[in-house]
C-alpha cells in the first residue's frame, strides 16, 4: 500500500471515530433536552429514567447528576437522592455546594440531625473561609432555618476574625426573623463602616420602626451604642427614631447634642423646632425655638426663629385656654395674661424687624388675639392699621388684615368703614377665592345688618352657588333665614338684624332684651323660634343658664311640632346640664328625650356618644 | 348547646293560648322590632338581641314576619336602649301581639316563632398583630355590639374551642400556602412576617410546617363541630378549610410555602370523604396563581371581568315550620342581594356534597354563595365573598364603616348567623 493511501484510510479512520463521538454526544445531549422537558411539564418519573441513564453513562457530568437530584426530590424521593448525592460525594469529599445539597436533602426528608452534621462537614474543610459560611447560610435560608442562618453568619464572623463580615446579610436577615435590636445593631455596625449612608440606613429601619416594639428596640440600641462612640451619625439616627415615635422631648435633646457636634449654630434645633411645630408639638417647639434664638442662630434666620417662637407661645396659651365665653366689650377678661407671653414677643420682633413681613404678620397675630380673645377693638384696630402703614399694596397678607379689621369695625358699629375693607379684598385680583368668599359673605352680613335685605340675598347666593366654598354653608343658613322672613316680616325682621348686630358686638344683655321685646310684639312672626333660639344662646354666653334652659323649654312647649330647630333646643338643654351645670343624671335623660321625641334629628348621632360616654360603656 | 326543634301545631296552639293569657294577666306588653324596610338599623338591631340575650331577657325571632323581626317583652330598658343604639321598635300592646303570634303561627303562613334564650359564646380565629385586610364578620360583630373572643392556633390546639358555641374562621388559609399572594406580595413585609410569625407558631406547637399545623387545626375545629358547635366561615377560609382536610395525606404546598416540592400525586391522594360541604374539587397547583382549587367561581384571576351593575345572588325560601335552620340563616328584608368578590366567590355547584343545603345562588349559573350543613352534633355555614359592601376589597384596603350600611342585607347574612346557636331546642315533629 503506498503512503498517500494510508495516509487517506488513517484519515478516513479518524473521521468515522470523530463522526461516532459526535453523534454519541448529540445523542446525549437530546436526551438531556428530553429529560429537562420532562421534568419541566412535571413528568419526574420520565425525567429520572433519561436522566439516571445518562448519569451512569456519564458519572462525571454535573447537569446529569443535578438533574437526577431535582427530579428525585420533586417526588420526595429523599433516600434515593440521598444516595445519589453520597456516591458523587465520595469521588469529591471536599465539594462545599455537594455537602450542602446533601444536608438539605436530609432535612427535607425529616432528618434535621444529619442535615445539621453534613453542613458542618462543609465548614470543616475550611474553617476561616467566609464563602462556605456564606454557601451554608444560604442553603439554610432555603430551607427556611432563619435563626440557624444568622447563627452560622456570626460564626463565620469570628471564624474568619472579621467583626464586619456579612453585616447586611445579617441586618436584612435580622430584621426578617423580628430580631429588631439585632437588626439595629448590625446596621450600625454598617454604618460606622459606611459613615456616608446614614440615609440608606435609615431607609433600611424604617421597614419596621413603624412598630412601637421595633422602634423601642432601635432606639435602646442606639443609646447603648451611644456609650462608646461619639459618632454625630449615632446622635441623628437617635433623634430621627425619637421623632418617628414622636418623642419631641427626648428628640430636643439629641438634637441639642447634634448641634454641638456638629457646630451647627442653632440650625439643627431650628430645623427640629419646625418639624415639631408643624406636627403640633408646641412645647418642644417653643423650647428648640428658644433655644435656637439663645445660641444665636445666624442672622438671616433668627427672625423666622423668633417668629416660630411667639407663634408656639400662642398655639400653647390656646391650648391652655379652656374658655369658650368670649368677654363682653370693656369687660376685663380672665385670661388676658395667658397671651401676653405671646403678645410681649410679637412685639419685640415688631421693634427688632421694623417694617419687614416678620412685623406685618406679628402684627395681625397680635391684632387677631386682641380682637377674638380680649374684644379690644380699639387695640386691634391699632394692629391692623400698622400693617396697612407699610404693607404694600397687592400683599396677600393685607386681605387678611382687611378682612379682620372689617369685622373689628363691624363690631365698633362703623359698617360703612367695613364694608370698605370688605370690597378691597372682593376686587383684589391676587385675593384666594377663599378671602373673597369671605368678605362677600360679611358683606352681605352688613346688608343684613342694616336691612338691605335685596342685596343681603343677591350676595348671599353668589356664595351659596358654589357649594364647595367654606363660606357656603353660613350662606345658605342666613340666605334661608331671610327667604323666610324678607317678605312677610320685614319691618320685625330689620329690628331682629339689629339685635343680631348687637349680638355681634358682644352686647348680650342689649341683644337679649331687644330680642324679647321683638317676640312679645310679634308673637307670630316666623322667626319667633329663632329669636328665642338666639336669647337661650346669649343666655348661655352671660352664664344665665336657669335662663337659658327655660327659654329653650319654652321653645320646645310652644312651637312642639312647628319649628326645625326643637331638636337643636332639645340638645341643647342635654349640653348645659352636661356641660355647664354638670349634671350627668339630668344630661342623660334630655339626650334620651331628644332620642325619643326627634328620633330623624341629624343630632342623634352626637347624643347616642354622649349617652354612651356618660353611662360608661366601651364604645 | 341548644337546636332547633319543630313545636307540633297543636303544641303550638296551646302554647300560645297559655301564652296569650299569661301576657294578658300580666298585662306585658311587647317590643316589635321590625326588620323590614322600616328599620333604621338592621345590623344594630342583631345587638340589641343579643345584648336582651345577655341579659336574661327572651326574644322571640318571628320567621319572615317583616323581615324577620324581634318581639320582646316591653321593659322600659329595651326600648331605650333600641333608640340609643338606633334602632327601629315599636311598643305594642298584648293584644297586637297575641294577633302577630296568630299570624305568624297559621298554617297557610309560611313563618315561624323561635325562641331566643341564650347569648351564644362567640369565638374568631384570627391570627394576632397586624393584618394588611379586615374581616367582615368582626365588623360586623362590632358594629352591632356583639361580644366575642379572638382564638389562635395555641387555644385551638389546647382545645379551648369547647368553650364557645360559636366559631368564625377569619380569612385564614389552612392550606399552608399563607394565602397564596406568593406572586404578589412576597416582598411585601407583612407577608415575611406572617409567614416567619407561622413557622414559629408551627415549630412551637411541635410541628415542622405551617401547613402541617393547619391541618391540625383544621381537624381539631371539625372535631369542635362534631361534638355540637356551630361554624361559620367567608370566603377563603371556606374552601382552604375543606382542602386542608382533604390533604391531610399528603403535601400540597409548593417549595417556597413549605421548603420542599409538592406531592407529584396530591390530587390523587385528596380524601374527599374527610371534608364537611365540598368534594371531587381539583387543586390549583401553580404556585403563583392566586387561587386554591376550582371550587371558587369565577377564577380569582377573572374577578375583573365581572361586572357589579349585573351581579347578584338570591337568597333561597325554605320553609320555616319544616326548615326553621336554613330559615333562620336566610332571614332578610331583600331576597336579592349585590354580589361582591373575595379570593373565593361562590362555590362551583357540582363540587357541593348533595346533603349540604343550599341557600342562595347566582341564579343561571353554576355557583352558590352561601351554603349550611351539619356534621356530627353541629354545623357549618359557609358564605362566599369578602366584603358585602365593598365590592372589590383589595389588600390594605381601609376597612367598610358599617354606619355608612345599617341596612346591609349581606352583613345580615352574617349576623343570622350569630343568634341562630341561641335558638331554643325544639322537639322534632313526627
């Protein structure tokens, strides 16, 4: 035989063999695709034979192994996949993923024992090798063993000498299982390592410091944490837990620290004082504020400062104030010191910011306060004309003043100079809706008041046509009012606008006498209810409760079935013995007659809780 | 535990002579609080029976006589309490009465008379902390008043439910599959908790998995009502519970439920004859697929093709001399009423067992909403949906306020419910 053709047989040779392997390998690889569909539609029967059958061709493929020990345990097949992990487990011993696949198969199978010992084999071929404790976490995770997990993290931890290792894994796992003081803890270990995520991490707590327990947890750990470490990030996450759990006290004085630490000059309490003010918490408020002034705050903020300070001082002498008589004109009020605090330091911004927005607004405030709670018209007038000096035009905050100085002039009498605030704002093109609501619905007041009953009801029903407006309801009540009396009262109906202005201008005992006087002459006008309605409730402002309650009596036998307001009449008997005479028995047994006697009084809701809360019952 | 018996007519007309002469000689007078469509609040109304119950005072419930109404004896408390809490009576004289008793025990009336005599001891098994959905039955036990306890798996296993006569499952899952919002809500914390919560609850009750305590429990409350109590369950907790008795053999919960595949054959290995009210149901066996089994109609994943505007179910008549228990459990002022959707709906009709009753239905369709039963000495009522009056109550959605729906005929399926344990056993007619 020459060369060339050996040459071409050893070739031809070597194509035959290559093109057998080549299609022993295709073969197998079908068959692995045939067994993968199979197991994927949920055959496992199928998908064990192909796979066992190429395993055994194949010992050393993985995919095939792999393939057997899914489908083997999909059919709870634990013995068999057991064994099957073990054979390939002796010809690699040392194999980490093997070891934990062969625990887990043991302790889905019941045997926690052995899954326990064959993970700790796997720790044991290299002790101080954070992956493998990392591997065996994970397999445990899966199997839902969470506290085992976190357990083997921390002995990794130590294993490995690294106090740091696996402190996210932890935290998130932590947090997971409800161990919220340990969560915190391996957070903060994070951010002492990461000092620049203090957002992160406190994203990271707020998935669970909504629960008192949680946050209670947090913030004990903060604190112990706070012991060792000077770190200004451990004093913010501390006065951000206080705040979530709305501990302003125990926030101001972190927040104080912060400040200190920080070399912020004030501006940390300022910002704490804002947020407490604005959620309410005045006493803190007023106290950071305070404390932001003394420091001192830097120039450009103090004023805002000083201003937070003398509105948290009023919210707290409102709070404070417990008297809903608002005292006739001259007469000297109870709580007239309770805002002088308040008063003093709009003041002291006023001389310190002359003519500035600070001063404008303290001004109203002072001016508001002088008006609804002292009736010092004179003094509030003096306010609200300050404002008006240098204010200028198309400042929003001067609708605001028109429209209480209108009311202040509405109550001296000078309707005409009212009435004049009141069209200011009407026509300002920059007023809100809401301001000019207001000051058409105290314009039509003042119609009202002088008995321009026409105009008193085209402006009332420019109101009442949008029934969104805060003003509607006033509107419609007045507008009602005159619909029913305009016409057939007219004359009577002028002399009740006056006693009602009266009224207005806390001259109680005036607006009482007038008012009787106009029911003892028409006794049957249609308003007569109202009247009388009107005297009990004046009655009641000048503390003349046996009064009052024999006027609205006196209403209940006299119109019986004839009045939409015997209800209010009713219930109100049921508040003054509640409420002012403190008598519960008697209380209780008028809410229960208006029960009784107006079972469709939209009333009964409110008389139902309170006979409820008198009786004691746990609503 | 009390049942209800059928007083023979005689018995009756006897009863009620004798009845009719104490009132008169005592000169009492009655309450009638009607249940019609005069009735300001229906649901307060179920209140103040019970709160007469706890006080010693007897009612009688009046079958279909205007809805269903009240009659008490006229203590001055009765009807004070009715106008503080709301609710419609009216005072009327032992003549009227005698008349209504007549009315409602003539033989071409189909109504009854049942006697109310003892506060029914309510117990809801529902898990502690917090849950991202409310419960239609605790609304409405609350919003009428009704006192009862809240009972977990540790009382449940400690068999404290011999205590109650009256048992509601939450919508809890038995299955295991903590509800099956794997696909949407598995990142969700509540979720991780509940489900974490579970496991130690399992772990510490001695059991390995979550679902293999629920099965427990589930045998523990058909045990419960085996030897006389009275069940009551909404819409999942109805169909879980039947499938969690039916699988007591074998593993139905997929790997990220309980840590390993389910049993190839589960369906197989289903034991129908172990559940109370359903049978030859097929389990759902995607995990992610928010669903248990077929027997919930329409598909939870078709809620959204439904349409509020057309769907309704109506209650069925029985008759109340013959059938007073499914009568009682029926009693409304409407026999139509809105359907509203929950994780299981209605109930596929060909998957009930045939001696389970059923009392109302989607009409044309093949689906119940609202089925009875008995089992042992007790009984079950199952009633689908979520939420009466909200049609589509989602997860974290707020709770319904029930004063917004006094006069809710779903929520007074519910409170039927409630005073039927207090029926006084009657003797069976021969």
């Amino acid at each position: 035989m020459t060369r060339p053709c050996i040459a071409y047989l050893l070739v031809a040779g070597l194509v035959v063999l290559s093109l057998r392997a080549s299609s022993q390998t295709s073969d197998a690889n079908n068959r692995y695709r045939l067994a993968q569909s199979y197991e994927q539609s949920g055959d496992f029967e199928s998908a064990i034979k192909l796979y066992r059958d190429l395993a055994s061709a194949d010992p050393t493929n993985y995919m095939f192994f792999d393939g057997l020990r899914r489908s083997l345990l999909h059919l709870k097949r634990y013995d068999e996949a057991i064994g099957l992990i073990k054979s390939r487990l002796a010809q690699s011993p040392n194999d980490v993923n093997l070891l934990c696949m062969y625990g887990s198969a043991y302790y889905q199978s019941g045997n926690e024992k052995d899954a326990i010992t064959a993970w700790e084999r796997a720790i044991a071929i290299d002790p101080a090798n954070q992956n493998i404790y990392r591997l065996v976490a994970n397999t445990m995770m899966e199997n839902r063993l969470l506290e085992r997990a976190a357990e083997m993290y921390r002995r990794g931890r130590v294993a490995c000498n690294d106090p740091n290792l696996f402190t996210m894994e932890l935290a998130q796992l932590l947090a997971v299982t409800m161990d919220y003081a340990g969560a915190t803890q391996e957070f903060l270990r994070y951010l002492s390592q990461a000092p620049g995520q203090l957002g992160y991490v406190q994203s990271r707590l707020a998935q669970f410091t909504d629960k008192q327990e949680a946050r209670t947890a947090a913030i004990q750990v903060v604190r112990a944490a706070q012991k060792s470490s000077d770190d200004v990030n451990l004093h913010r996450l501390l006065g951000w837990l206080l705040l979530e759990g709305k501990q302003y006290d125990d926030a101001f004085e972190v927040y104080k620290e912060i400040d200190r630490f920080s070399n912020a000059q004030g501006n940390e309490i300022f910002s704490f004082a804002e947020r407490a003010y604005k959620e309410g918490a005045y006493a803190a408020a007023a106290e950071a504020f305070k404390a932001a002034i003394d420091i001192p705050l830097a120039p450009q903020r103090l004023p805002f400062a000083k201003f937070g300070y003398a509105l948290a001082m009023k919210e707290l002498s409102v709070q404070a104030d417990s008297s809903d008589v608002v005292p006739q004109s001259g007469s000297v009020p109870e709580s007239r010191s309770r805002y002088a605090t308040a008063i003093d330091y709009f003041r002291r911004i006023i001389a310190e910011y002359p003519n500035t927005d600070h001063a404008a607004r303290s001004y109203y405030q002072i001016g508001t306060i002088q008006f609804t709670k002292y009736f010092d018209l004179d003094g509030a007038l003096a306010s609200f004309n300050a404002v008006e000096q240098f204010v200028p035009p198309m400042n929003t905050v001067l609708y605001d003043v028109f429209l209480k100085t209108g009311e202040v002039l509405t109550a001296r009498g000078d309707t005409t100079a009212a009435a004049g605030r009141f069209r200011r704002v009407v026509a300002a093109s920059n007023a809100t809706p809401d301001q000019q609501d207001e000051a058409t619905y105290r314009l039509a007041e003042l119609e009202y008041f002088k008995g321009n009953f026409e105009e008193a009801l085209r402006l009332l029903q420019t109101i009442s046509a949008n029934t969104k407006a805060d003003y509607a309801n006033d509107a419609i009540q007045l507008l009602t009012f005159l619909q029913e009396n305009s016409i057939s009262s007219a004359a009577p109906l002028k002399e009740f606008a006056q006693a009602d202005l009266l009224s207005r201008q806390k001259k109680y005992s005036e607006a009482t006498t007038a008012l009787q006087k106009l029911i003892d002459k028409n006794p049957q006008a249609l308003f007569v209810d109202d009247g009388l309605m009107k005297i009990a409730s004046l009655q009641t402002s000048l503390r003349q409760y046996a009064d009052a309650l024999a006027t609205y009596q006196r209403l209940l036998d006299q119109f019986k079935e004839s009045s939409i307001a015997l209800d209010k009449a009713q219930f109100n008997i049921a508040a003054l013995y509640d409420y002012r005479l403190n008598e519960k028995t008697k209380a209780l047994t008028a809410y229960e007659k208006l029960l009784a006697d107006y079972p469709a009084s939209l009333l009964v809701d409110q008389a139902r809780k309170r006979i409820r809360e008198l009786r004691g019952d746990s609503l | 535990m009390s049942m209800v018996r059928k007083i023979s007519r005689a018995a009756v007309c006897v009863a009620l002579m004798q009845f009719t002469l104490a009132s008169l000689a005592s000169s009492q007078a009655k309450v009638l609080i009607p249940m019609d469509l005069s009735q300001t609040d229906h649901l307060k109304a179920y209140g103040i029976a019970y709160w007469a119950l706890t006080k010693g005072i007897e009612i009688d419930w009046l079958l279909n006589y205007r809805g269903g109404s009240f009659m008490i004896d006229n203590y001055e408390v009765v009807g004070a309490e009715c106008r503080i809490r709301g609710v419609a009576f009216s005072p009327i004289s032992s003549a009227d009465a005698a008349q209504i008793y007549a009315e409602v025990q003539r033989d071409d009336n189909n109504m009854d008379v049942i006697r109310l005599e003892k506060a029914p001891k309510v117990a809801v098994y529902v898990p502690p902390g917090f849950q991202p959905w409310d419960d239609a039955v605790t609304l409405a036990l609350e919003y009428a008043e009704i006192k009862y306890d809240k009972l977990w798996d540790d009382e449940v296993m400690a068999d404290k439910l011999s205590e109650y006569d009256w048992l509601h499952l939450h919508h809890e899952d038995f299955t295991g599959q903590y509800g099956k919002f794997y696909a949407s809500f598995a990142q969700a914390s509540w979720y991780i908790e509940q489900q974490v919560t579970l496991e130690r609850e399992a772990k510490k009750l001695g059991f390995r998995k979550v679902s293999e305590l629920k099965k427990a429990v589930a045998k523990k409350i058909k045990a419960y009502i085996g030897s006389g109590g009275f069940l009551f369950a909404m819409c999942s907790a109805t169909d879980s519970y039947d499938i969690a008795l039916a699988a007591e053999n074998t593993d139905i919960c997929d790997v990220m439920y309980d840590g390993d595949p389910p049993d190839p054959n589960a369906q197989q290995k289903l034991d129908f004859s172990r559940t109370l009210a359903f049978t030859n149901f097929t389990l759902e066996k995607n995990p992610l697929r928010y669903e248990y089994s077929d027997i919930d109609q329409p598909p939870s994943d078709l809620l959204g093709m439904q349409n509020p505007e057309t769907d309704y179910f109506t209650l069925f008549e029985f008759s109340a001399k013959f059938d007073p228990v499914p009568t009682m459990l029926t009693q409304n002022h409407v026999n139509v009423l809105k359907g509203f959707l929950g994780q299981t709906t209605n109930f596929k009709k060909s998957l009930i067992k045939s001696n389970v009753t059923i009392m109302a239905e989607k009409q044309g369709m093949d689906e119940v909403r609202y089925l009875h039963g008995n089992f042992g000495r007790g009984t079950f009522t199952f009633y689908g949906g979520h939420d009466p009056e909200d049609y589509q109550h989602a997860v974290g959605d707020p709770p319904t306020d029930l004063s917004l729906h006094k006069n809710s005929p779903g929520y007074r399926l519910i409170l039927n419910n409630i005073l039927f344990p207090a029926a006084k056993k009657k003797q069976q007619k021969t």
